[in-house]
C-alpha cells in the first residue's frame, strides 16, 4: 500500500497504472527530461556512489578475505557485543 500526501492508501499498482496513463498522455518535453534524469539517477551502480577511502577500504577486506584472513560472526559478536 501506498500512503500520499492526502493520507489515503492506495494500491501501488493502481498508482503505478495511474502515472503510465499520465506519462503516456504528457507533451511536456521538460517534464520528461525530468523523468529521465531521475531514472538515470536511480540506475547509479552503488559502487560509484560511494567515496574513494570507502572503495578503498571495501577492496582491503575484500583482499583480506581471499587471503584467508577472516572472523567468524560468532567471534565478531563476542568481541563487539558491549557496544550491540
């Protein structure tokens, strides 16, 4: 379910269908342009959404893991389980 801005509920596929029929019918070139720049935003890999130190950092465990340097999540829990 689908809550909007007037508080009723409505199926998402409901509203789905309701905004094809608009888009559909819609001449507005800048309007669709929007919707192009938000689908195109959307379909970002998360990979180049996220900083260099991060990308770094995800590639050391990464490299850490296929050395065989790893932890169990039992030992994990144990260790930081104070701050859980």
């Amino acid at each position: 379910m689908l809550s909007l801005e007037n508080g009723s509920i409505m199926d998402i596929q409901t509203e789905k269908l309701r905004l094809i029929e608009w888009i559909a019918g819609l001449n507005d070139t800048e309007i669709l342009k929007e919707f192009i720049t938000l689908k195109k935003r959307k379909e970002v890999d998360w990979w180049d959404g996220i900083s260099a130190e991060e990308r770094s950092e995800i590639e050391e465990g990464l490299a850490q893991a296929d050395r065989g340097e790893v932890v169990t999540h039992e030992k994990a829990m144990e260790k930081y389980k104070k701050w859980l």
